[in-house]
C-alpha cells in the first residue's frame, strides 16, 4: 500500500515473534537463515531445544532466536542498539515479502498460537520541539509547548481480526520524541559506578509498534492461517505508520 504521510520514516528493525504449540528442528531452522539471508550464518549456537543464528543479508542482519515456545526473528541493522536505520519505510512491503512472508517456510513448523509483528520507525529532527510539531499530525489531540521533552506516548487500541472471526488483535503504538544514548556502566571495586555515554544519535521522532494477536486465545494456525494473519498485521502496521493514531481510532 502507498505511504503518503509527511513523516518520511527510517526503518531500524522488523521483527516476527512466534510462539509455537511444540518442538522446532534446530537445523531447519539454520537452513531457513542460510536460504532467506542468502548468505552463509556468521553464528549459530543450537541445542535440541534452542537455536540462535546471525547471517548478514543485503538489506542488514537477519537474527533467529528460539528457546522454549518462543521464536524471534528479527531484521535490523548490525548494532540496533545504536538506532541505525537499514531503510525507508518506501521499502517496507519489500523487506516484508523478503523476510516477514517467509516465515512460514520454516521447515517442519509447529502450529502457531500467538503471532506478534514489530516495526521500529525513526524521524531525524533538528531538535526536540520541532518533533514534537511534526508529531502533533499523528497522535490525536496532541498539543504541547515547544519547551516539552521526553515526550513519550504508548496506547493499544484492539480491534477485532477480519481473517479470523472471533480473534481480537491488539495494536500497541509507541511514540517518543528525544535522542537516544548506547551508555556504558562500570562498577568499580569500591562500589562505585562510573558511566560513560558511548554514542549519542541525533534528536528523533520514534514509533515502536507491536501488533499481535490475543494472549487468551490460542490460534493453533497452520500455514495457511499464519499468512493471512501476517498479511493483516502488517496492513494494520502500516496504516499505522502512514496515517498515524486516527487509523487505530476507526
């Protein structure tokens, strides 16, 4: 779907969180990172009830996690934590049938009884008051002094599924507006604590979205099921993201 909003949004990290009703095959698993990253892991650590892979792909790094009945896996770039960005949200649908559509490709996936889609968004701005003016368009009632900072707004406005009856999604929206730090703390002999601020990026606007299905209600969902449920969150994730908090409204 086309993006037409005035916050022309950068990508930090896309992530799937699955939790699986039974065991996953720990070297299917490395064969779907190897085939979806096009690229050799970089690490794997696997165990018969876990796995963790890192495999560099042209559009950043593509990391597997499974431990217990919880499966991750997540696009962004090699330090996320350092808030760099791997694309403009333009290439979102892109990225989504690179890597979000292929989950189901997991060899021998167990059925799925909860899924989650996150979608972390950044803005570059000059300063602090002029995002929270760019952000007044997309949260509703928004009005602050220009003197506001640490702004930080977080709302869930559930909706009922339209590819599964009876299913509520929850659409969980974060906004803030500030810099972000990477700190790193010391504690010394004595007890004492130093910290030392490793990097700092530039003022931003930030929407972490968390899109995912009803913790109450296990879906047991097959192949099937799991695309057309992928396929609506991500629609509701960029709608979100193109029309802002109004869109969680209707």
């Amino acid at each position: 779907m086309p993006i037409s909003n005035s916050i022309n949004w950068q990508i930090e990290s896309i992530r799937v969180t699955a939790f699986v009703n039974g065991q996953l095959n720990p070297s299917m698993l490395e064969t779907w990172l190897e085939k979806v990253s096009e690229n050799s892991p970089s690490q794997v650590s696997k165990s018969p009830s876990s796995f963790v892979g890192i495999s560099r792909s042209t559009a950043g790094f593509l990391r597997t996690n499974w431990t217990a009945n919880r499966l991750d896996v997540i696009i962004s770039s090699e330090e996320p934590q350092s808030s760099q960005t791997i694309a403009p949200i333009s290439e979102a649908a892109s990225l989504f049938s690179r890597f979000v559509d292929r989950v189901p490709e997991i060899g021998e996936l167990a059925l799925i009884d909860r899924i989650a889609l996150g979608l972390v968004l950044a803005f570059q701005v000059p300063s602090e008051s002029a995002g929270l003016k760019v952000l007044s368009s997309s949260i509703v009632g928004l009005n602050l002094p220009e003197s506001a900072r640490d702004f930080l707004y977080r709302v869930n406005h559930p909706c009922k599924s339209r590819t599964v009856d009876g299913l509520n999604l929850n659409r969980l929206a974060t906004w803030s507006v500030g810099k972000v730090r990477v700190v790193r703390f010391q504690i010394n002999t004595d007890g004492s604590q130093d910290q030392q601020t490793i990097s700092e990026a530039p003022p931003a606007i930030r929407l972490e979205l968390d899109i995912n299905t009803d913790e109450a209600v296990q879906l047991g969902a097959d192949l099937e099921r799991l695309r057309n449920i992928l396929d609506e969150l991500k629609a509701i994730a960029l709608n979100v993201a193109s029309a802002g908090e109004a869109t969680m409204r209707e």
